[in-house]
C-alpha cells in the first residue's frame, strides 16, 4: 500500500498503540524496583513466548527474520532500555530520547526500501522534532552519558526492528512476536547470567510482588502482544514514513502517565511541546486528505 493518508480505523489502532507505549515507562519503573533489568526483560520475553508458542502456527517467514526481530527488539531494544532506566536516565526522558527511533527507521527505509519522503512528512518530523528539542532543553530529569547512548542504541535497534517486520510482509502478526520471541529470550537470559548474575537474578524474583508480576505481564501482553503485532501490521501495509511518526506521541502519553501515577507536574513549556508533536502528526495524517480535496477533479 503506497497511500500515505491513514484510514480512521488504522490511525485510531496506532494512537492506541503508542498510548500503551507511553504509559509503559511508568510501568517500567515499577519492575525494576525489584527485578535486575535483563532478567526483567527475559521474563517480559518469556510470557510473550509461553504459552502462546504453543497455540499460534508459526508465520511463513524466513527462521533469520524472525531471529533478527526477536534479537534487535529483545535484546537490543528492551534490554538495553531497562539498563539505561536503571539509574542511567529518567523514564521520562526515557520515553523522549528513544523517540529517535522514527529518523533511524525512516533513514533506514529511504536507504534499503527506497521509500520517498514527500515534502509534508518532512515538514512534519521537522514540527515533533522541535517539540523534543522543546523537551530537552527545559527538562530537569537526570541523565548520564552512558544512559543517552544506551537510549540512542535501544531506539536503533527498534528501527532495524521495524525494517525486519516490514519485511516480512503481511503475515499474522501476534504469531510473528511471539514467535520471535524464541529468540528474545536464550540472549537476554545469557547476558543477565553473565552481567547480573544468578544470586541477583534469584533475590530479585524472590522480592518481586504483586505490582513486579503485573509489571512484567503489562510488558508481555500489552507492550509485546498487542504493541508490536499492532505496530508490525500496520508497517506491512503502510509507509515507514507515515507509521513510525505516531511514535512521536509516546513521550506526550509518558509525561502524562508520570504526572498521574508519580506527581510529576506539567508545566507550560511540556504543554507546548506536547501541542507541537502533535500538530507534526496532525499535518502527517492529514495533509494527504486535505490535499485530495483542494486538487482539481
């Protein structure tokens, strides 16, 4: 599909989507008072494998393609996320800096796909981007370098993530996350063995509650079930350049995720960054229609 308007339903799923995104570093926060970040992100992978593996027939894509989207979203994404947000970054500017992710995976799309960016999504990155630049520059949140390049890092592998499951093409979507889940986990429970250690891994399970397990199951089912077989269904029928700037909204649903669940206030420079990521994906989705009627019949 080379239409760059979405339709109702697909822009209503996407604005889902990336509400449940937003709302996940808050959650995020909560798993991580207890559980180590990579046997965290081990467990996350390891509900979205188990049990549906077993219900779900695996998608009729290439083994590699479904283990370069298990390992770049797994390991490289998730799991260089939780250790940057344990300690390293504010999930607030978590939920900003990985954000980075739409000018990779457009950049990627434009150099393998050979997708072309049409004037009004470049305007429209241009209007989210100077609301990032809006947040950056007022934010209070603390940050270290190690956490920044640790963000930059997960938000490139989500773009290589999202090259892999566009190139799978129009398949089921739910089966292709969990079947690449597969190759989520044997990493991700490696790297926590070697980094964190099986005392650490044992202690934190063991102090985990209520609220960890709820955590660790938010990120199984919404984030990975629902999140990325939304998100990697519409890629397969649409334009990176029109999908991946939804995400832009992801730091806006974060700040508001914050202010409710950990009283962080929202000041009026948050609010004006908020208004113009959302007028960049106002002109993004709209524009095509506006310029469908205005054009000669």
């Amino acid at each position: 599909m080379t239409r760059a308007a979405l339709p109702w339903p697909h822009f209503l799923l996407a604005l889902a989507v990336v509400a449940v995104w937003g709302t996940n570093f808050v959650v995020i926060r909560i798993g991580l008072d207890h559980l180590p970040p990579l046997a965290f992100a081990a467990l996350r992978f390891t509900f979205a494998l188990l049990p549906a593996v077993f219900f779900l027939k695996r998608p009729p894509v290439p083994w590699r393609n479904l283990a370069a989207y298990g390992v770049l979203i797994g390991a490289g994404q998730f799991g260089v996320l939780y250790i940057a947000m344990n300690g390293h970054i504010s999930p607030g500017l978590a939920s900003l800096v990985v954000q980075t992710q739409v000018f990779f995976t457009i950049g990627l799309s434009m150099w393998l796909a050979r997708e072309r960016v049409r004037t009004f999504q470049i305007a429209a990155l241009g209007l989210a981007a100077i609301g990032l630049v809006v947040i950056v520059a007022h934010t209070d949140a603390t940050v270290t370098p190690l956490g920044l390049a640790l963000v930059l890092f997960a938000a490139a592998s989500w773009a290589g993530g999202n090259m892999a499951s566009k190139a799978a093409g129009t398949v089921n979507m739910l089966a292709y996350v969990v079947w690449s889940s597969l190759f989520a986990v044997p990493p991700l429970i490696v790297l926590s063995l070697l980094f964190e250690g099986p005392t650490a891994i044992v202690e934190g399970v063991r102090a985990a509650d209520a609220a960890t397990w709820a955590a660790v199951l938010w990120q199984s089912v919404g984030n990975s079930l629902f999140g990325y077989a939304a998100w990697g269904w519409l890629l397969a029928r649409h334009p990176a350049a029109t999908i991946t700037p939804m995400a832009m909204l992801v730091p806006v649903f974060g700040m508001g995720a914050s202010a409710i669940f950990l009283a962080e206030s929202l000041p009026g420079w948050k609010l004006a960054a908020a208004a113009l990521v959302m007028s960049g994906l106002a002109l993004n989705i709209f524009w095509p229609r506006l310029e469908r009627r205005l054009s000669p019949a």
